[in-house]
C-alpha cells in the first residue's frame, strides 16, 4: 500500500500548484513525476500513481495552473499560457522531487508540455529516463 499526501508546490514566480505525492511503504528505488496533458487535472493519473508506488516509485502528480486543483475562483483576466506550464510548472514539480528523493533515479511520463520545457532551457532538472 502507498501512502497518498496532498501537498502544494510553488513555482519560480511564486504561484501555488496542487500535488500529490505517492510514496511506497518501503525506501523507494526511483522517482517519478507524471506531466499531466494539456489542462487533465491530476486525478486522472491517481490509479497508475498508486500502482507505481506500490511497486516501489516514488511518484508525484500536480495540476497545471488554471487547472483543478490549481485553478484561481475565476479564470476571468488569469494570465495562464501553456509556456508558463512548461517552464515554471512542470519545473517546479521537477525541483520538488529532486528535493525530495535526491538519490532516486528520475523518470518522466510526459505530455507536450514537459518536452517544450526541456527545449526551452527552463528546465535545469536531469532526467535520466525520458518516459516509462
């Protein structure tokens, strides 16, 4: 059994993300964080999160800003691009779990946007695995 913590994260620019961390009962022998695609909020990926950290992953999943857990009470006049999701969103959720697991190996399962980060030169964070 994982054990499953809410968590909130912050961007570069300060703005809070809702997470979750899925952690196996026993020390972890990597990490993973799960880019959500474009605007899925992160409950959709709770089933292989938890099926992952049952085998072991240590495993993170956030929403996008602008999105569920992360979205403001209105989106009217929001300033969310999905350029700010690639370089301070799916930066953040990489620098947290670094910061957190240093040791682990680190994959990705990704979408576009963590890709489009990458190139941008945002992304500081190494990942040893491109994908699962």
């Amino acid at each position: 059994m994982a054990q499953i913590n809410d968590i909130g994260l912050a961007a570069r620019d300060g703005y809070r993300l809702a997470a979750t961390e899925f952690v196996p009962d026993g020390p972890p022998h990597a990490a993973v964080v799960i880019n959500s695609a474009t605007a899925v909020p992160r409950r959709i990926y709770r089933g292989f999160a938890t099926y992952l950290a049952e085998r072991g992953f240590a495993v993170l999943t956030y929403d996008y800003r602008g999105v569920a857990g992360s979205r403001p009470k209105s989106l009217v006049g929001f300033p969310a691009r999905m350029r700010d999701w690639a370089a301070l969103d799916v930066t953040a959720a990489l620098e947290h779990v670094r910061a957190r697991w240093p040791d682990l190996h680190l994959a990705a399962a990704r979408s576009v946007i963590p890709s489009a980060a990458r190139r941008s030169g945002s992304c500081r964070t190494t990942i040893r695995s491109p994908a699962l």
